[in-house]
C-alpha cells in the first residue's frame, strides 16, 4: 500500500513520472479532452484538520476529474467540535467507505497515524511545519511548464523558511531535480534542519535568481510580522526590476498582499502565483493515480 507523507516517499523514477504526467493532464484539462485514467471508481475522504482553500478543493476537483467520488469532511460542523478524537473520526470517515485519504493535520505524526488506524492510503496535504508534498510537486511541474526543465535553476525560498511545510518539501526535492537553491531570510526564519545554503541579505543574490519563491509568514506557528522584515525581504516593484528578466515570482498562497509580496508585483506576468494554483488539479490527479496504482 502506498502514501505520500514526504516527496522522498516517491522513488526518483515515480517522481518524474509523476510531474510528467500532471504535465500531460495540465494540457488535455485545458484541451477539454476527456480523461483516461487506470484510477476509476475509488471513493477519496479528504479529511483538513487544518484550514484550506486552494489545496483541499483542488484534491476535490482533481478526484472528480478521475471520476472518483469524494467525501469533505467539513471540520467546524463535525463531531469534532463535540470532542471526537483524530483517530475515532478517520475511522469512522473510513468505516464509511473510502478507499484512500487525503489528510492536513497540524501535528508530525498524526498522518503516519492515520494510515495506521485506517490501513487506507493517506496522501499528506500538509503535516504541521513539517512536509507539504503536493505543493512541491505541483511547484516543480510549474518550472517544467514554464522553463521547461528545473535543472539548472537558480530559486530563492524568501522569507519564513523556518515555519514552512512549503519550504522544507521544496528544498528537498529541487536539489534533487538538478535546481541550486538558496534560503533567504533574517537569521531567525532560517532552519539549520534545512539542508540548502543561506542567505541573509537579499539584494546579494536577485539579480542571479530564475525564480523568486516568496513565503507566507506563519503566524499561526509563533512567526511575527516586522517592519524590518518588510523593510528587507518584501518583493515590490523595486526589487521585481532588480530580477534577472527571465526570472518569476512564485508563491504558494495564500498570499498577505502588501507583507511578503505586493500587489503592483502579484499583478505583473511573471508572478505565476495562479498558474501553480491551476497545476495543483493535475499533479494531485497523478499523485493520486500514483498512490491507487498496484
Ligand atoms: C500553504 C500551506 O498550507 O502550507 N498553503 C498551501 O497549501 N498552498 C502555505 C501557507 O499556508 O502559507
């Protein structure tokens, strides 16, 4: 049985074959071709324990486009709120029949647990500070789609490194896709734990970037919001000019406009802020072929 708690669970193999394929889905969704898929007739529980917008209706969307069926649980009108447990509720949203769970949880550990009470394939849609494996493959189909390759790339993770699930699946798959990449943040949004150099002063590096992939601050993880770290990290206009003209911004969402990122910047071509939203359908439609398949 497989599951996608981090992107190391892929082999190097499946992952490229995965990006592949979401790169293929992107272009038949956009087509309007109908989609062929060995994945019919599964039922999949998302099951957020965590707030979510763009990941848990794309999980929705890309389910239905493989013709499988899906269960929401909606968590504020759930027995949580009476005080059911984690594991009483994924058993009982399994007992119920899915065939596979799509699970966001604050807590490392609480997706390996899941799989275990449930014995049902768990797809992580973001664990804690921990791994947030979709996001990074999507952002990975997002390079090949628009450079057609991310070898070679030079990507700047700016901002709150040390509090991202983003982060720490980017870091470890890019470099593995042949990408050199850099941390760039105030020493204290930076992780030691992540194995990708750092930078503290960013003008040093702009001019040398292909992407600038900015980050949200996580206050909900202790982080706070400083005018010296907007002050010296926030992608505005100026700094946008100071990119390669290649280059583009990227971010995962959801954005604080006028924090991290401006909206003179969210508006210029080269933010592909919604083109990674787009690719979120397709590469969560591989990655669930992926986890289905024998
Ligand atoms: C991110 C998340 O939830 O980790 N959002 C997402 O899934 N696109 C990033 C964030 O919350 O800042």
């Amino acid at each position: 049985m497989k599951i996608l708690l981090t992107v190391d669970d892929l082999r190097p193999d499946e992952r490229a074959s995965v990006i592949e394929r979401a790169v293929f889905l992107r272009s038949q969704l956009d087509e309007g071709h109908a989609i062929e898929s060995a994945a019919g007739g599964f039922t999949v529980g998302n099951v957020f324990f965590e707030a979510s917008t763009r990941t848990q209706l794309s999980f929705d969307l890309a389910a239905q486009h493989l013709g499988a069926r899906v269960l929401n649980l909606n968590l504020p009108s759930s027995s949580t709120s009476k005080g059911e447990s984690l594991r009483d509720t994924v058993e009982t949203v399994s007992a119920i029949g899915v065939d596979v769970l799509v699970a966001r949880h604050t807590d490392h550990g609480s997706l390996q647990a899941i799989h275990e009470w449930t014995k049902r394939p768990v797809i992580n849609a973001g664990e804690g500070a921990h791994a947030h494996p979709t996001q990074a493959l999507l952002d990975a189909v997002t390079l090949v789609r628009h450079f057609g390759a991310v070898e070679g790339l030079s990507i700047g993770i700016i901002g709150d490194v040390a509090h991202s699930r983003v982060a720490a699946s980017l870091c470890r798959l890019l470099p593995k896709l042949g990408a050199q990449v850099f941390q760039i943040g105030p020493p204290d949004f930076l992780s030691d734990e992540i194995d990708v150099e750092q930078v503290s002063d960013l003008g040093s590096v702009l001019g040398s970037l292909d992407v600038a992939y900015l980050l949200r601050v996580q206050r909900e993880r202790g982080a706070e919001i400083t005018d010296s770290y907007i002050d010296a990290y926030q992608m505005n206009g100026e700094r946008f000019r100071s990119l390669g003209g290649n280059a583009v911004v990227m971010h995962p969402g959801p954005v604080n406009r006028g924090v991290e990122v401006t909206t003179e910047v969210l508006d210029e071509a080269r933010c592909l802020v919604l083109e990674q939203v787009a690719n979120g359908v397709p590469t969560r439609m591989a990655v669930m072929e992926w986890v289905l398949s024998a």
